[in-house]
C-alpha cells in the first residue's frame, strides 16, 4: 500500500470525530512527522534520478530562504503550504504546469486571502527553482492575482483610546498600551524586546522585524514615562523589556491575550495589537508625515503596504469631516 493511501485512510477514519479544519491540522501532521522533506509518495522502486533532483531542489529552496533571513515560522508556512500542493498534484517538479495549479488553487475551499497567500508561497517556489534552473518554464508566470475583498479595517477612534487607557490596571498594562501606541511595532517585535534594546535618553528602541532586519522606534513621552514607571516595580533578573506574571519573557499569546482583556474592560470591540499598529500608523499620516516616512517606522519592505494604512487614514478623514460639517 503506498503512503498516501495510508494517510488518507487514517484521515477518514476521523471523519466523523473532526471538523474539516481539524482533519486538514491532523494529516499535516502527519505528513511532517513521516518526514521532513516529503515531496511525493513514491514506491521505493520509483526512486529515480529525477525524484532525487526534486528532493535536492525542494530542499535547497527552503535552505536558500533561510539564509536569506526567513523567519522559522514563515518557513514552516511555506513548508506546509508546499508540501500540500505536491500531496495534491502528485507529479515532479519539472512536470508540474499552469494548469496543475489552476486545478490546485481551484480546488481549495478557503478564503480569497488564504488563496492569494498560497499563490504567493507557489509563485516564490517556483519562481526561485527557475532562476537556479531547476524548471526551464516557471508555471507561475500566468497566474495572476486573485481578487480579494477590500475590506477597510477601522483604527481605533480617540475615544476608544481614553477608554482603553482607563481600563489598564497594572503599570505593565499601561506601559503596553502606550508602546503599541507610540511605536506602531508589531506583536512580536514588542514580545522579542530585551531592557537592552531601550534608550530612554533619546526615546529610541532598537527593533528587529522581519526577516531580522533591525530598526528604530520612537517612543512618546507618554510611553517613556508608563515605560519607565513599570521598570522601576521589576525586582527580577530577565533581561526581556515585558515580562509575565511569572517573570518569563511575555509571549505572542499571552499580549494578545492581555489585549482582549483591556479591551473588554474597556467596551471597546475588536482590539488586538496589530490594531494599535493600525491606529499608530494612521494617527501620524493624519498629521501630516510622508508615507515613505511611515513606510520605515512600521518596517514595511514595500510602500504598496504601507499605503493600505493610508486608504484607512483617508476614509477616517472623510467620517470626520462628515461629522463635523
């Protein structure tokens, strides 16, 4: 029986105890643990030259990726991502067409977001095995972007700002809130930051984002002094900028966690970090600093993201200006 056949019977085994989301978490997990470069189920006696050049070329792609400065979690994104396709689209690498990832994306039941993202892990892949002349033809090439809902995320307003500051309790909630607000960095970068990182003579911190390219942020005097009043009640030894109740490194998790909390204390719906990120962003272009300025504070690599937060600055305008006249 081939290996493919064995994952699946498993998988439909479970049919009846898992949601769909739940079977597609167990057969990748499956599949990682099986190996950490499966490509394609094969009979060993299928084992020819070519599926040797395939393995070499799909592992020398994520090798190429990581000394480019990938992040592991990015890594393991594309991994999972690619690694689906070939399970999908059973055939080598240099045999795979536009059609097969027409037929591939078509037959994904996900959003029009999760689609585009995974259009790009395959158009990166492809794209890198054709420029190290793995592939002569590049499937990729016709396949363009796939439409996606524009969906204009609100920042929050400066009421929801007051309400949430009322509703920290801690000097640690307080200094969090205001270094979101203050720098517009993102979850990670604020969970990743060591006292080290922090002047607090010229109000810089020393940010590394992603792909472990390192910045600077600017605090407020607001964020200086929340900050510095929540370093003062430390007595512990870790060398981490927010620490957790059990002076570990504060995770992902538990900020985000922590957020929700404010947020609900406060009454104000939808809060999560990327939105003081949102708001931070939007906050400066109101006030007149240029988007190619804006584009370095946040870390983006290219403007065209940055510019997203610049259709929400303009619609907040826009209601403002609704209100008031």
């Amino acid at each position: 029986m081939k290996m493919n056949d064995v994952v699946r019977r498993i998988v439909a085994s479970l049919t009846d105890e898992l949601s769909p989301n739940q079977l597609q978490l167990v057969e990748d997990a499956i599949w990682r643990s099986l190996g950490e470069f499966t490509l394609v189920d094969k009979p060993t006696t299928e084992l020819t030259t070519k599926v040797s050049q395939d393995v070499r070329a799909y592992q020398m792609f994520f090798v190429a990726k990581k000394v480019e400065g990938m992040s592991d979690k990015s890594l393991a994104y594309y991994k999972g991502r690619i690694d689906h396709f070939f399970r999908v689209i059973q055939r080598s690498i240099s045999e795979i067409t536009t059609d097969d990832v027409r037929y591939f994306l078509a037959s994904r039941k996900v959003s029009a977001t999760t689609l585009n993202n995974e259009r790009r892990v395959l158009s990166s892949f492809f794209g890198w095995l054709q420029v190290e002349e793995y592939i002569t033809v590049n499937p990729m090439l016709r396949i363009k972007n796939i439409k996606q809902p524009k969906v204009i995320k609100s920042p929050f307003t400066q009421q929801e700002i007051e309400e949430i500051r009322d509703a920290c309790r801690t000097l640690r909630e307080r200094a969090i809130v205001e270094l979101l607000l203050s720098t517009g960095m993102r979850r990670e970068e604020l969970c990743n930051l060591d006292i080290s990182d922090v002047d607090f003579a010229s109000g810089e911190i020393i940010v590394t984002g992603k792909g472990n390219k390192q910045r600077k942020c600017f605090m407020s005097a607001t964020a200086k002094k929340r900050l510095r009043d929540y370093l003062d009640t430390r007595s512990d030894s870790s060398p981490s900028l927010i620490a957790s109740q059990g002076n570990k490194r504060l995770g992902i998790g538990g900020l985000g966690l922590l957020i929700r909390q404010i947020g609900e204390r406060a009454g104000v719906k939808n809060t999560h970090p990327h939105r003081f990120r949102r708001t931070s962003a939007t906050q400066v272009l109101q006030r007149g600093m240029p988007i190619e300025q804006v584009q370095v504070m946040l870390g983006h690599e290219k403007i065209d993201t940055t510019m997203r937060y610049a259709i929400t600055a303009d619609e907040t305008v826009k209601q403002s200006h609704a209100k008031y006249m």
